[in-house]
C-alpha cells in the first residue's frame, strides 16, 4: 500500500515565466492571462491511467482514484488560491470507446501565479526524504525554434463535406437535432522539439483562452467545461462561430450575422440546455443569462453562455466533469443518439479531442476545459507525430462547404503556432 502525500506550498519571489521551468519533452501547464499552474521539470509523483472498458466509466474510476490517493494527505497550503496546494492535471478521452487513456498526473514540483502571488508546491510520498523538493529549482533553457507541418488526415476536405450530408440526411429523418463533426489534419515535428515553444505561443497569441499541455495534448481552448471554487460552480457554453472580418466594417458586418443567427442561435440554445440539464442536479441556484453574448477571438466569434451556481452535494469538479461530458456543445443532441452518430461517420478516434481537460486539487476545486483548437504529440519513428483537430456544429441549414471553412478558422491557431 502506497504512503500518504505529504504537500507543501510556500510563496516565492515573482517568476516572469513559469513555462521555462517545464519540461520541453512532456511540459504540463494550464495557464489563462499569464496566470496558472505548470510542473517543474519532469518529475511525476503519481500518474492515474484509465483505459478503455473501465468499469465505472472512466470520469467516475478517476474521481474515485483521486479520492482515495488524496485521503488523508498532510497539505500545508497558507496560500489557499486557485491552484494552489495539492493538485493534478488531467486528460479525459472524448468517447468512453476511444483507444486512449484518460489521465491525472500528480507532478512532484508545481509552479503557480494567482493575480499577483507566485507560490511553489512539493508533493511526496510520507516516506521519501524531502531534500529535493526544499530548493528554488532552475529553468531548462529553451531549445532553438522549430517549426511543423500538417496536412489532411484520414478525413480529406472532400470526405468532411460528405460527412456533413450524411448528417444532414439523419437530422432530416429525425434521427438526432445537431451533431458536431471533426476533421483531423495529420503531420510531423522534429525529434527533440521543446514543446514548451508551442504551449508558450497559443498562451501569449490567445491569452482568453485556457493554454493547456497534459500527457501529449497540447492547445488552447476557448470554452469552459466547469470551475468549481470554493463550491461555487461555473461553466461557460460556447456554440455558433464566424470567421473575423478582414477589415472593421467586415468585422462589424460579421458579428451582426452570428448574432441574429437563427441557426446558430438554435445551436447554441441546445448547448445551453444540456449544461444546464446536466448541472441541475448537482447544484443550487443554477442560473444562466437569457441571451447569448459575443466573445471575441483573435480568429473568430463565437456564441457564449455564462452558466452560475452553488454545488449542492458532497461532489467535486471531477464529479461534475463526469455529469456535464459530453456536452450538445462538442457531441450534438440527443447526446447518445450524437454519439453513435460520429463513431459512424467520423473515420477516426478523437482520443482526447473535444474531452475535458484540467486540473483538481484536492478539495474537488479546479478548471476544466473541453480540449479544442488542439494536437496529439506522440513520439515516432521518426520525429514526433502531430494529430490536430477540429469539428463544427451540424444542424438542419447546415452548409457543408460553410462547415469545411469554419473548421479551416479553427484550425488556424494551432497551424500557425507550429509553423
């Protein structure tokens, strides 16, 4: 039987970048605004794997695995920030099916910046001597800059607008309201690439966005799952984007079509219903505004949603993770009939694509995501494979060329930091 975790958090002097401290082969690191969370170097003092075939499902074997492996740990945490104490990243993967493992990494040294305050954590075992965790640590120096290609996938442009009319034709017989579709683009990176360079890119070119590195899948994703602090919950829906304009009057022009959307204010309706749905029964006081604003992109806009209550149970954010995922956001509705919908028309695996990705500390607070404008970093024979994804809402109305161009927008922020 494994000893208890001993944590101890202590602040420290302002750090200017945590991510020099990451390690540039796996980097693990959530950060929004400049602030957030990183692991220092390589060091990992506990990784839950759950495979496919799980018994519960695997956002429940998770959260029962991290229950267990935090009772009774010894956490002095005077800070008592977000992020601050004993804490882990995680990873879940979209499809209960899918060949990939869901994962929580509990790192030995984390490095945090909360609205001012920088703090470092150490996490260890009961038995394990802590002379490693009580020094400053030191930054790796930043590899030479690289740059990557990618190109279509197993799913070609072509592919991607039959598979949208394959949608179309089963929203027409009823068979589901909406359902979102991916594409993947496929390609290489050079063997020894610090990856640190990527996470730093998506961070500083969309600071709005949560810039997260966890086991591989690196991104920055626009959309909140759920931040659950001090048993306040709130969750952010995003569904129905457009492209940016070129110039102010384009822009201007663009937003005023998202907006009087009719389709895509339908489609943001269904997303906002099945957060809402989801979160009832966890929650107090659950409320959420009657219409839709615009957040602003660097790339785009998208339709968004703020979802506000009080956790009702003895729940966590995990648990929660578990109620919301999949949301109508990134499956479609009805959800079930959404998903049986892309595992036959989708020619691929999302892994952890449009899951929830984040962290948990542990008292059950965190920040999760669901993980877009992302890629897969796994190691080849030759270099490091890159998978990215992107996928779009399809609704009755749907344009199939209209939806290959909006996945082309998202595509936009991972393609351009790898280049």
């Amino acid at each position: 039987m494994s000893s208890r975790l001993v944590v101890r958090t202590r602040e420290i002097d302002p750090i200017e970048d945590p991510l020099a401290y990451a390690d540039p082969d796996r980097p693990l690191a959530w950060l929004r605004r400049g602030d957030g969370i990183v692991a220092v170097g390589p060091g990992v003092v506990d990784t839950i794997r759950v495979p496919a075939g799980a018994s519960p499902r695997r956002s429940d074997a998770i959260a029962a695995a991290w229950r267990a492996l935090t009772d009774g740990a010894d956490v002095d945490d005077p800070i008592g920030v977000p992020g601050s104490g004993l804490v882990a990243f995680g990873a879940l993967t979209f499809d209960e099916d899918s060949t990939s493992d869901s994962v929580l990494i509990v790192p030995a040294l984390v490095l945090g910046r909360h609205q001012g305050r920088t703090w470092l954590t150490s996490i260890r075992r009961e038995h394990e001597a802590d002379d490693a965790h009580t020094a400053m640590p030191t930054t790796a120096p930043y590899g030479p800059h690289w740059a990557g290609t990618v190109g279509p996938g197993a799913q070609s442009p072509q592919g991607y607008q039959d598979a949208v009319r394959d949608a179309l034709a089963r929203i027409a017989d009823g068979e589901l309201s909406k359902v979102v579709l991916a594409r993947d683009l496929t390609g290489s990176i050079p063997a020894g690439s610090d990856l640190r360079r990527l996470v730093r890119a998506l961070s500083t070119g969309y600071p709005d966005t949560w810039a997260f590195a966890v086991d591989g899948l690196i991104g920055a994703s626009p959309e909140t799952l759920v931040t659950v602090q001090d048993r306040t919950v709130t969750a952010r829906v995003l569904a129905g984007t457009i492209g940016r304009g070129a110039d102010p009057d384009a822009d201007t022009a663009a937003s005023a079509h998202l907006a009087s959307s009719i389709k895509d204010l339908d489609e943001h309706q269904y997303a906002v219903q099945s957060v809402i749905a989801s979160l009832r029964p966890h929650t107090r006081a659950l409320a959420a505004s009657e219409q839709p604003f615009l957040l602003k992109l660097p790339n785009l806009f998208h339709l968004a949603t703020d979802v506000e209550g009080e956790l009702a149970d003895g729940g966590s954010s995990l648990d929660l993770v578990g109620a919301l995922h999949p949301t109508a956001a990134v499956a479609g509705t009805p959800t079930p009939a959404a998903i049986a919908a892309i595992r036959e028309i989708e020619p691929f695996d999302r892994g952890r694509y449009a899951g929830p990705v984040g962290w948990v500390d542990a008292a059950g607070n965190g920040e999760w995501a669901i993980a877009l404008r992302c890629a897969q970093f796994s190691p080849a024979a030759e270099g490091i494979a890159v998978t990215a994804y992107a996928g779009a809402g399809i609704v009755a109305g749907s344009d199939p060329e209209s939806e290959l161009l909006e996945t082309r927008v998202k595509f936009r922020p991972l393609v351009d930091a790898l280049a």
